[in-house]
C-alpha cells in the first residue's frame, strides 16, 4: 500500500487498514519539510502509521525514490541525489543561499524514530496482547468446570469488581431498612448470596462494601466447580477479609435450596431455609446472554425475597453492528476440516469470541452532540461513529407469574410443548430482533464478513437513580474513597458507543463475532438488514442469523425516488448443532 502526500477520507482509511496489507510504501513526495529542513510526516500520516504498528502482524515500512544509503562501494559524498520534486524545485530557484546537502539517511532515522516513540497502548490491547483478531469458542461454565487461570484471567480487570463493588454498596444502602434479619447488636442483617463465585472475587468485594456502608452481612458464596469449591473453603479459613463469615455451598446454583439456618449447608438435617436480600452473579457473555445467565438467573430466583429482592446484575441487553474483517474470514477458511471436531460448514455457524483489532465498521454516522464519546481503538476515528442497534434485553428479577408457567409446563401441566423442542419450560427466554430486523445503512460499498456482538448491563440503578454526569459515573475509589456514594446508577458496557462513559478501561470480555460464510457485498447508499433469533429448547440455547443486502431506498432530492431493491443475502446460518448446553 502507497500512501499518498494527501491522505484519503477517513471511511477508505478504515477500508485499507482492515484489509491485510503487508507493505507500507512510503514515497518520497510523501513527506514534508520541517522548519530545519529536515523530512517529517503529516499529523495524519502519524496517526495512520500508528494504527499499523499496533497491529498483532504491523506491516514492512518501505522507504521509496529516497536518498540511497551509503555501502562500501559508495560513499555519502558519491551518493547522487535524486530529482527533486516541483515544489522542491521552485523552492530552491527562490532561495537566496543553496540548501546544504540531505543526510542520507534522513528518512530512515525519522520512521525510526516514529517507531521507538509510539504512544502507549490502552489497557485492552495491553492485555489482549497476541490475542488480536484470534477466534475462541465462548466459554460454557454450566457444562465445563472452568480451570483456575481463567479464573485468575478474569480476575486481572481494574474496572469489573470494583464497579460491582459500587453496585452492591448502593444496593446495601437502600435495602438495610427492609432486611428482616437482625444481628446481635440488634441491627439489621442483609443477606447476600454470590452464586457462581468461582475463587471468590464477588464475595471479597460484598465484605469490603459492607464495611464501606457500615451495613451488616451475611454472605454465602455457591459454586459447583469442586476444584473452586475447594479453595473457597481454604480461602474462608485463611483470609483475614474472609474471617470464617462466609457459608459455602457446593451445589449448582439452580438446585441450591436457600440460606440454612444461618449456618454452612454441611450437615443433614431439615434446616429451614430463609430468602436472599441480594443475589450477586458475574455469568454474563460476550454477548450477554450467551453463556445462559437467563437460565441460571431464572433458576435460582426462588431463593430471592419476593418483595425487596435484587439481582445483580438487574438487567442487561446484546448489540449487533456489520464488520468488514478480511483478517478473520481467511482464518475460517483456512482451518481443516477436522479442527475443533466440527466440519467446514460448522465452523461458520458458531459464534466466536474475538478481541476485533483489523477491521472496520461498515454502517457509520455522523458523531451526534451526545454525551456519550465513542470508546478509541484502532479502528474509529473521531468524526464518524459505528450504528450499533440492540437485538434484545433481559431483566432480574422475573415476574413470579411467568416462572410459574414455566414450571407447569416443564411438568407437564399445560401446553403440548415446545415451538422448538422439548416442554416449553424456556420458552419464555426465547428472543428475535425487532420486527423487520436491524437495518443498518452503508454509506459506502464494501464487503461485510460478519456481524460484531456486544452487550451493555445495568448492575443496580438504585430507586432515587438521579442523572449524574460522566465524571460521577468514572470517578474511581483511589481519588476519592467515597465514590460509590455518587452515582445511583452503575452499568458495565462494551459497546464502543458507551465503554468510554460507562466502564472505561474495562478487559473482562471481548466482543464476539457471528460469521457469514459468504461475504455479502454491499453497493453505495447500500443496506444491510440482519435477522438474529435466539432458539432454546430443554437440552440448550443456541442462536440463528441471516443478513438480506438492499440497493437504494430514496432519491437525494426532486420529486423521484428510487425503489429499494434486494440484491443479496446470506442464507440461515445456526448455531444448533453446537448449542450452549443447559
């Protein structure tokens, strides 16, 4: 790739940098003159290199039509000296002295100097480091017992446990006057349960929120991995943070019966159970909903209050937007067939997790005057913004009425069954995108390779929720030790429209990517629509999407309008055969 003196609209940027470019050409002419006269780069020119070298694969740098360096055969003195350019020639006649000859090496030491002082790279590349553009299976916590470095992994985000901190402080708050339990001083006592605890990040930050608040806990940490339920015991027994407060149970969350008495489920007994105040899980997806925390969620909340419950998080939705992603594309088509055990078309009805790194967003927009800033990575730019839709949301807790239904029909007691399978027990988790799909407008022609998931989640919006600025919402507990007292409202997000706002410098999830297994090209003033359902029966969950390619869809003026026509599609891909299991 050649870049020109003048460098192009941003949107054709975007293109050349998703596509694999292995060589940087740098001409000669490219360059300008600083006030020494030495060669220099434009500010853009800067900025579009760097992008390159943040690559997991940067690209060659190629100096063109400059200077030769010296060898042995010659020498700097003998070296001759290109033509110069029509400015430079004009430039020079008008001087009153003649420029000294250029250091032969000028350009060269000036890309290497541009090389050895690149800004540093935020914290998501940082930590992603490798792991750029490189798909993964989502994780399935329900059917696999997660192994103790991704644990640790998910334990390394600065943003994540200390804004579910903040949410469970606020929820504290609010709760201690109607918590029934009472303590031995007479005090109120607020249940909390972790479940899916894992090491025990959650219940460390439920401690620490209780002695922020001054507010009484109880708190019990349900894990059915045995491994982590092994350390959550060593760790209730040696953390000083811990004391022995904390009543672990090893069981599947969805059968755990409820707090015993007050005491560790250890024995056999009838204890009687009581109800949770607070329900703390951290099972969200990449795509929210994909490792089945609406499952797991609606199983256990028989163990919540019925009247002032809360579920942490309270809600939480999925975001699509159309990528143009050479890079992954040629990864699909270039792994064999008996990889992972799937066939070739397998491979293309799974979603993948992926840290997106080369590639661009195909439908953009103007930036609006919002508050919201979109998240910088390398494949934004200020001026334009990605049109992310929402496909669905889910809230915690249910109503009591449709968990009911959902019981009888899991035993029988009404209904047929399923309309995809089994009793119909998960039917109501069922989800599509909005009638008519998501319709994504593309200013520009190009090609779309598949489609970037995200989600954004509410963990607690406290009732006297009040709209707080963005440095409230970002403020974090190192400047000023009572920041959970001033946002009422605390979200996790990675969307790139509202990352920056909402979780900033947040690493615990990467997006996750749904391939279309033919690339669909889309013409200028083009559209894409984009169907996703999201299917389940007894056994799972899996999902299915298709996208439909439109031509036109209105004139730019005068009394004739063009007739929106479709011009291609990609057929129902599904991810069925490879369903979460529940």
């Amino acid at each position: 790739l050649e870049l020109p003196r003048q460098l192009p609209p941003i949107h054709l940027q975007s293109r050349w940098y998703s596509e694999p470019v292995r060589l940087l050409v740098f001409p000669r002419t490219s360059f300008l003159r600083n006030p020494k006269g030495w060669p220099v780069l434009s500010k853009a020119h800067q900025s579009y290199l760097s992008r390159f070298l943040r690559l997991r694969f940067p690209p060659w740098a190629l100096l063109s039509d400059c200077n030769p360096i010296p060898t042995q055969e010659t020498s700097s003195a003998t070296a001759k000296t290109p033509e110069p350019t029509p400015a430079e020639a004009s430039s020079a006649s008008t001087s009153a002295t003649a420029a000294a000859p250029e250091k032969p090496t000028a350009h060269l030491e000036y890309l290497r100097h541009l090389q050895q002082t690149q800004p540093y790279r935020p914290p998501i590349e940082r930590f992603g480091q490798g792991y750029q553009d490189f798909l993964q299976s989502p994780l399935q916590p329900l059917t696999d017992n997660l192994e103790s470095i991704t644990y640790e992994v998910f334990e390394k985000d600065p943003v994540k446990y200390e804004w579910y901190e903040r949410a469970i402080a606020l929820a504290l708050e609010d709760l201690e006057p109607q918590a029934p339990g009472k303590g031995q001083d007479g005090k109120a006592v607020v249940t909390v349960a972790v479940v899916g605890a894992g090491r025990g990040p959650l219940v460390s930050r439920a401690l620490e929120a209780s002695r922020k608040t001054g507010v009484q806990v109880k708190v019990w940490a349900v894990e059915k991995n045995p491994n982590a339920y092994v350390l959550l015991q060593r760790r209730n027994m040696e953390d000083p943070v811990w004391g022995g407060k904390v009543s672990v149970v090893k069981s599947d969350m969805r059968s755990w019966r409820g707090p015993t008495g007050g005491l560790p489920a250890s024995g056999g007994g009838e204890d009687t159970t009581g109800k949770v105040d607070i329900l703390v899980s951290e099972l969200l997806g990449s795509f929210a909903d994909n490792e089945l925390s609406p499952e797991c969620l609606d199983g256990v909340q028989h163990v919540l209050h019925p009247t002032h419950g809360v579920s942490i998080p309270q809600s939480y939705s999925a975001h699509l937007t159309p990528l143009a992603s050479p890079r992954i594309h040629a990864d699909l088509l270039s792994r064999a067939s008996n990889d992972l055990k799937m066939s070739v078309q397998e491979k293309w009805e799974l979603p993948y997790v992926v840290m997106l790194h080369q590639y661009d967003f195909l439908s953009t927009a103007q930036l609006s005057s919002t508050p919201t800033t979109p998240h910088q990575n390398a494949a934004e730019d200020p001026d334009l913004h990605p049109n992310i839709h929402q496909t669905w949301s889910f809230s915690h807790p249910l109503p009591p009425a449709i968990l009911e239904q959902a019981r009888q029909r899991g035993g029988g007691q009404i209904d047929a069954g399923g309309f995809q399978g089994g009793n119909g027990s998960n039917e109501h988790n069922v989800r599509r995108t909005p009638t008519g799909g998501l319709s994504f407008p593309i200013p520009h022609r190009g090609t779309v390779h598949g489609l970037a998931g995200y989600f954004e989640t509410v963990l607690y919006a406290s009732p006297s929720s009040q709209s707080t600025g963005a440095g409230a919402s970002i403020s974090t507990s190192k400047t000023n030790p009572d920041a959970w007292k001033q946002p009422r409202k605390v979200e996790l997000s990675t969307n790139p429209l509202t990352m920056a706002h909402k979780s900033p410098d947040m690493i615990s999830w990467f997006p996750i990517f749904f391939p279309f297994k033919s690339p669909l090209y889309i013409p200028d003033n083009g559209s894409l629509e984009v169907q996703m359902w999201r299917g389940t029966d007894d056994r799972g969950v899996w999902y299915e999407w298709c996208g439909e390619v439109f031509e036109g869809g209105g004139g730019r003026g005068g009394k004739e309008m063009r007739r929106r026509r479709k011009v291609g599609g990609s057929g129902l891909h599904s991810s069925r055969g490879n369903m979460c299991l529940m």
